[in-house]
C-alpha cells in the first residue's frame, strides 16, 4: 500500500467526511477481522485435533489460512488508521513487514488454491495412483507454496520504506510502479485463476465419462459412493475458489486504478475505491472457514469433537446411561 507525503491536513480537517467515514473504517474492519481469525484459527485447530482430516485438501487450505491470520493482524490495524488519518506512525519496520505479509499472503493463497485444484484432477482422473507417495505430495506442496511466497517477499523489504511518516511501496504513480501492479495483477491473479480453471475443466471432462461409464456398464454400490464423494468434494473446492476469486478481484483493480490515475492517499476517492477493496480482501480470508463448516459434514463433526468443545462427563450409571448415550448420539449427528 503506498502513501505520499503530501499535507494531511485537508483531508483531515473535513469534519464531514471524518464523522461519517470514521466510525465505518474503525467498526466494519475490526468485526470481519475478529471473526476471520476466530474462523481460521477455528479451522487449523480442528484440522491438527483429528487425523481424519489432515489430507492434502485440508492441508493446503489450512496453509493458506496462516497468511490469511498473519495478514488480517498486522495489515487490518494499520490500513485502517491509515484510511482514517492518511499518516503512517508506525516506523520503517512496520512499513515493510506489512507489505510483506500482504505479498506472502497473497502468494500463498494463489497457488495453495492451485495446487487444491491439481490435487482434485490427481484424485479424481487418477485415483489408483493418488494414493501413492501421499505424504511427500503433502510436504512438496507446503515446501514449494511456502518458497514461493519467501521468495516474493525479498523485493519487498528493499521496495517498503517510511519517509516523513509515510509508507512507501515503490514511488506512487510511477512508470515501475505501475508495471509492478500489472505484474502482481498477472502472476498471482491471472495464471493462478488459469492453471485452476484448466484443471476443472479436465476433472469436468473425467466426471463426464466416469457418469457415461456408470450408465451404460454399471458400477458397484461402492464405487459410485466414492465417486460421488470425490464429485461433492470437487464442488466444494470450486466454490471456495470462485468465492475468493471474486472477492480478491476489486482489491487487484483498485490497485491498479490508484496507481494509473496517480490518486493519492488524500483524496476521497482513494478512499471510496480503497476501502471497499480492502473488505473485499478480508472477505476474502473468511472463504476458506465458512465455506468448509456450511459445506462440509465430516468437518462439522471433527470440528465438534475437538477437546475445547468436550464435556466433562459423570461416569454413566444407571438411570444417566440413556441420556450419556442420547448425547454422544446428538453430537455425531450434528
């Protein structure tokens, strides 16, 4: 996020704009970032709590909620009182830390989502061979996403910096600032959204034939239920995507609009484009939780079994034995 150093006092004195844009920029961000820690945190707890969902779905999706924490902790806070005072007060550390949270974040979940889309064409056109070498699938993914995402962030450190209580990433409105956008836009945005949509497009060919197989040949009672847990599972990724797609899109092209028409951190149209963008973006973060607890079952029940959500319960004897059972019954089938 770059800043001029520019008076910001013109800005700051409209006692209109303050009274009116203030309280939104303080409130709307501290709820959706509340909750979107909660939610991920929420969602990493139940994954490490119960092996039956540590797969290679759930893995990349959890490692994609680290970013997604790391950024709504320490980019929410600042972007905020920024959009509300237009100053930066936080030092020169702070700057680049924060730009290179939001490029690591970023990263990470462009190609955690690429890879949840390779790993769905692997399970459902191969799944005898999907089985093998799991667990060095699983590390080779995490490894790779995750040195892609350091090796975007080394740019960064030199780019940020603070000047007279302004944070900089690259000089605003330049010509190098611009094509960076266009680069970031292109390879963290559009390649990402491409490589995915290639993989649907093939696991909705294999679907089609694995149905005109199971029309015309028939298959056992078994094969079709692990078929159509794959094909649910398959949709469920997708959506989560698609959801993150469209709520990252209005963040990339603020971006680029911001730097092009050269609007600066003072104007109010920065605001009116910035702002919105950067809910976008924390929607963005609350993908991943609340789409895997509304859609998925076996995560809800995981998630319930946690340690956190147990009670203690008295030995069953007697006449408690019908309730302890009625219980236990309640929470699986919930």
């Amino acid at each position: 996020m770059d800043y001029t150093s520019e008076p910001v006092q013109d800005l700051v004195n409209d006692s209109t704009v303050e009274s009116v844009f203030g309280p939104v920029v303080i409130f709307v961000p501290c709820v959706f970032g509340a909750i979107g820690v909660i939610a991920n945190l929420s969602m990493i707890f139940a994954v490490l709590c119960n092996i039956q969902l540590r797969n290679i779905t759930n893995i990349m999706i959890v490692n994609a909620a680290v970013g997604d924490i790391m950024a709504i902790l320490i980019m929410l806070p600042t972007n905020a009182y920024v959009l509300l005072h237009s100053v930066w007060p936080f030092g020169d550390f702070l700057c680049k830390l924060s730009n290179m949270v939001n490029m690591y974040s970023l990263t990470t979940s462009a190609y955690s989502f690429c890879a949840l889309s390779t790993d769905r064409y692997m399970a459902v056109a191969r799944p005898l061979t999907y089985r093998t070498h799991r667990n060095r699938r699983i590390t080779f993914c995490i490894v790779a996403i995750d040195l892609i995402g350091l090796i975007s962030v080394i740019p960064t450190y030199f780019l940020a910096y603070e000047r007279s209580n302004v944070c900089f990433y690259l000089d605003h409105g330049t010509l190098v600032a611009k094509i960076h956008e266009i680069v970031l836009f292109i390879f963290v945005y559009i390649i990402p959204l491409l490589i995915i949509s290639v993989n649907y497009i093939r696991i909705a060919s294999v679907l089609m034939r694995s149905i005109r197989h199971q029309l015309f040949e028939g298959d056992s009672n078994a094969a079709v239920k692990q078929h159509a847990t794959r094909v649910r599972l398959t949709k469920t990724v997708l959506l989560i995507i698609v959801l993150y797609g469209l709520c990252m899109l209005p963040y990339y092209l603020a971006n680029i609009v911001i730097q092009f028409l050269k609007i600066t951190a003072l104007e109010g149209f920065f605001k009116t484009m910035y702002f919105p963008s950067s809910i976008c973006y924390v929607l963005a973060t609350l993908v991943n939780p609340v789409m895997m607890f509304t859609l998925s079952k076996t995560y809800r029940r995981h998630f319930m079994r946690c340690p956190c959500f147990k009670r203690t319960e008295r030995p069953v004897t007697g006449s408690n034995m019908m309730t302890a059972i009625t219980r236990r019954t309640a929470v699986i089938d919930h």
